[in-house]
C-alpha cells in the first residue's frame, strides 16, 4: 500500500510538471528509497544554464511540489505525511517571493525582514521582522495566496489528467522508474522536441 502511494505522489509530481507551459522536462521518476525519509523523487532538469527564475517559473515549482500530495487526496481521498518536505519547500519559495523579491502585487517592489544569512532556491533561512504587525498580516495572506493558487492550479491539472496519472502511478508500481520518453508516452505526449540547436 506505501508503495502504491508513492508511485500516486511521485505520478503527481510529474504530471503536473509536464502539463505547465514552459516548465522544465522531466527526465525520471522513481520509487526506489534513496537513502533515509527519500521514499522517491521525480527527476526534473533544465534545458539550459541560468543565474535567474522568473515569477511564473516560480509559481510553477510551487505547483509542482504540491501535486503529490494533491494526487493522494484526488486518488485515496486521504493525505498522508509523504508531503512534508515537499510543503516546507512549497512555502519557502512562496516566502521568498513576498518577503524578497518583490513578488508581491499588494505589498510592490520592497524587501521585508532582515535576513541572517543568505538563502538561494531551496535554502532556508533566518529572518528577524522589521515591519509592523498590520504587515505581517498582509505577508502572511500573500504567502497564503501564492500557495493556494498553486494547489488550485494543480488540483485542476491532476481532476482533468485523471487518467494520465492513473496510467503514470500504475506503470511506475510495476517497474518503479520511468524515464522521459515512457513518461511522455503514458501522459500522452508523444515523443519529446528535437533541440534546433546543433550538436557540441
């Protein structure tokens, strides 16, 4: 039963991932454990090298975290605790996109908290509150915003992909890793594109 679960969250994942415009491809999914609390992982990789994310890149990684633990709730009518990292990292970026980098259409182009160290992408870090009370609730129901239109963006993905995901979460019960060509395939998206630039 944990395994098949697994193979619902990681489905979820994936999913999501191939059906937002623009998103990075998905290269794997597997349910094999990788080591201690990783009972899978879906692999995704840039197509190219970058030093900067946009606003819609970010939302899009918010909703992509979050579509395992919408594949248990669409396919089990339960949540299980499988999603705990996967909503700490959900929070995290919608955080960052408020409190610095300006993401924020109620609170505009300003930075709120001084941080006691550096965070990049997936890193935590400290902040000590600078603002008032009055802010701090209006931060908190932007983060609150950023997170429930990614669920809600992702709930749709999965409802509408029903069968995507089943046939996903079915494939990979049985072998445990897809690679991106079967991945395509099972999501119904043929082949992947052929790059137009020339080999290096």
């Amino acid at each position: 039963r944990e395994k098949e679960i697994k193979a619902v969250h990681e489905s979820g994942h994936a999913l999501v991932a191939l059906m937002l415009p623009g998103g990075d491809p998905v290269h794997k999914i597997s349910i094999i454990p990788r080591g201690y609390g990783i009972g899978g992982y879906t692999l995704q990789m840039p197509t190219e090298d970058r030093s900067l994310i946009t606003r819609t890149e970010l939302r899009h990684r918010i909703t992509v975290l979050l579509g395992g633990r919408i594949a248990e709730e669409i396919c089990f009518g339960e949540i299980t605790s499988g999603a705990q990292d996967d909503l700490e990292k959900a929070t995290q970026f919608a955080q960052m996109m408020v409190c610095e980098l300006g993401m924020s259409e109620k609170l505009g182009n300003m930075t709120f908290g001084k941080k006691d160290h550096q965070m990049f992408l997936g890193r935590g870090s400290m902040r000590d509150r600078d603002y008032s009370e009055q802010t701090a609730v209006v931060i908190d129901a932007e983060v609150r915003k950023v997170v429930d239109d990614a669920y809600n963006t992702a709930r749709s993905i999965l409802t509408a992909g029903r069968d995507k995901l089943d046939r996903l979460s079915k494939r990979l019960l049985e072998i445990e890793v897809l690679d991106e060509d079967e991945i395509r395939e099972l999501a119904g998206l043929g082949p992947k594109p052929v790059s137009d630039e020339p080999a290096k």
